[in-house]
C-alpha cells in the first residue's frame, strides 16, 4: 500500500496546521501601560500632543491600547511612590517607525486617537 493512502480518500485529507493565519489586520491587539511624565501628560490630555514618543521595544501596533499614568520623577522612591493616579486610555492610530526622518532606529512616533481620562 502507498504511503499515505490509508483509509483516508484522496482529496479528503485535513490540512496538519488546522489554526487559520491571520491576517496583518487581525493582528491580536495589546494594551500597554506606560509611565508619563506630568507636562507630558497635561499636553496630551489638553490636546495639544497628539502624539508619543518611545522607545520602540513593545512592538507596538496600530490599534493598541496606552494606558498612560501619570508619573512624577520628583517623587521617586519606592515601587509606586512617583504615581499620581491620573491615568489617560488612548489608542494608536499611526506608527512612524525609526530609522526615517531623523528618528533613532530603537525609537517610534505614535500618533493618538481618541482618549477617556480618569
């Protein structure tokens, strides 16, 4: 009997790998809580920075969620101690990558869509 023909009909066979691909725009979106310090965080609440610069090492996506919480640096100290408690929720809309237009390479610029504050 030929390898592969046993009880199973030609043409009938499963697929080994039954998990469908994604698509890039299925891609499993993430939520991100990142530190922001408290002039930057007052712009993007006011508005007036719509955008955000980091370090690109989250691999951050189109989509994402930022979970921006206020952090004072003039309050360091121990584990929570430089939080203030104000927090900002907002999505991704655009990522300018690093490497293009000046931007260190290990750097991207996000672009900020809608926000609720608490």
């Amino acid at each position: 009997m030929p390898i592969g023909s046993a009880s199973v009909p030609y043409g009938t066979r499963q697929p080994r790998n039954t998990t469908p691909r994604r698509k890039p725009e299925e891609a499993i979106l993430r939520t991100h809580k990142l530190k922001t310090w408290p002039e930057m965080f007052d712009a993007i609440l006011d508005g007036s920075k719509p955008f955000e610069v980091r370090r690109d090492d989250r691999s951050f996506t189109v989509g994402d969620k930022l979970v921006l919480e206020e952090w004072d640096p003039s309050k360091r100290g121990f584990s929570e101690v430089g939080y203030t408690g104000r927090t900002i929720e907002k999505t991704i809309t655009f990522k300018l990558p690093g490497g293009r237009f000046g931007i260190d390479p290990c750097f991207c610029v996000l672009g900020l869509g809608p926000q609720s504050a608490t």
